[in-house]
C-alpha cells in the first residue's frame, strides 16, 4: 500500500472518530495507561537520540542554527496560507505569502528573514487549529510514538495537513507545483530538522519542568493543551518560552 492511501485511510478513520469523540472534554484520555507507556518510551528515546542531538546542534555558530531555524520556518509559514484563507483571515494570507515570497527570495531560500523587518508576520496555522477556530473541540489527549503528545483533533488535523501543505504535496504527495517537486527524505529531512531545532531551543526549559514536576507526563500535557489553546486565539503568550510546541 501507497503512502498515499494509507494517509488517505487514515484521513477517513481519524474523520470518523473525530466525529464521534469530539464532545469529549479536553482533559479526558483516551488511552491513559498506554500513553504514559509509550510517554516513557519518547523520554528515552529523548534521552538517547533527540538531547545529545541537541546539544550537538546548539554547539554550531549561531549564525548556522538561525539560518536553520529560518529555514524550516519559512517552509511552516506556507502550510498558514491555505488555513488562514480557510479561516477567513485574509490580512494574515497576506503575511504569510508575503513573508514565504520575501524570505524566499530576498532571504535566499529562507536562510534569512527580511519580511520581519519589512513588518510581515506570519503565525504558524495548522488544520488543527483551523477546526479549533471553528469550534471544534480537543477531543481526548493520548501520545504518539516519537510525535508525543496530541489529541483527536490535531491527530485528524496532522493528516489533513498533508492535503493541504504545498510542501507536502511536492514531497511525500510527488505532486509537480510551479515546476517544483520533491521526495519523502526532504519533507522528513525538514521536519526532523525541525525537531532538533525546537528541541536545542528548550533544553533549559524541558529540564527545569522535568525538575519541578511531581508528575513530568501531566505537566507536560497541561504545557501542551494550553499552547494549542494559545495558538487558535493567536496568543504569543507560551510563544517566547516553548517556541513551537508542535514537532
């Protein structure tokens, strides 16, 4: 089977139970027992792959690890445009196009980010919180392997992504855009990227939460409910300590 129509598959079966499990409120699990298993199979996984990563990728020039960081944010920023416009939010399609073209293009491929000091600021949206902004609740909290913490809502949204992003699309989708394609390993290579980044930007953070946690799994849910809640209403409020929560 294609990835294609096991993501398909899965797009159906995630709609369906969305459907289904949505007036759960957002502090009920699904799967508790099984997700404080698979909880303590990322921690080690984190502690055996993803930390020394890290803390490797923090040793690089800074210059390296901002042009980086801009980099794979450029990409996020074009998954915005198709859920802003499904938003309504037109000044903020605007942002976004604008800051993929000027980052793109004056910013060499994203490396730098002119927009910003042209005023363009684009959020970071996603299927998920398009369908939050509609009313559409968390539904039950439960943890995926290596992706960690999620709910039905941005599980269903994470797939729904993939149809949507023009990155995905010229990737894993092998659609032609503009005259542009690529393959699986470069939108893994982005997204991996990406983890390492949000991960080598918040050691400080994850270890501090870990040290002052009586229950790290239940902290680390509480941190990652109310940063999904803060970025449907468009609050920076989490935004300069966590970064981008979601990997």
């Amino acid at each position: 089977m294609t990835l294609n129509k096991i993501s398909s598959l899965g797009f159906a079966i995630f709609f369906s139970y969305i459907l289904i499990i949505t007036p759960a409120k957002a502090t009920t699990e699904c799967f508790e027992p099984v997700s404080r298993t698979i909880f303590k199979f990322n921690m080690a996984f984190d502690d055996v792959v993803l930390e020394p990563i890290a803390k490797g990728y923090n040793k690089l020039p800074n210059f390296i690890k901002v042009g980086t960081s801009n980099f794979t944010s450029n990409i996020a920023t074009l998954l915005s445009i198709p859920n802003s416009l499904l938003q309504g939010n037109i000044s903020q399609v605007g942002h976004a196009t604008g800051s993929v073209l000027v980052n793109t293009t004056l910013g060499i491929l994203g490396f730098f980010n002119p927009a910003e000091r042209l005023g363009l600021k684009a959020h970071k949206e996603d299927v998920g919180q398009t369908l939050g902004y509609y009313g559409v609740g968390h539904g039950c909290y439960f943890v995926l392997p290596i992706l960690g913490p999620t709910t039905v809502r941005d599980s269903f949204g994470l797939i729904a992504d993939t149809f949507i992003d023009p990155f995905a699309h010229v990737t894993i989708r092998e659609h032609e855009l503009m005259g542009i394609s690529g393959n699986d390993l470069d939108y893994f290579s982005v997204k991996g990227t990406s983890a390492i980044d949000f991960r080598a930007e918040n050691i400080k953070n994850i270890e501090s939460l870990e040290k002052n946690s009586i229950d790290f799994y239940s902290s680390l849910k509480s941190v990652y409910l109310q940063d999904r809640e803060n970025k449907i209403k468009n609050s920076s409020s989490t935004e300069d300590d966590w970064g981008n929560l979601d990997n």
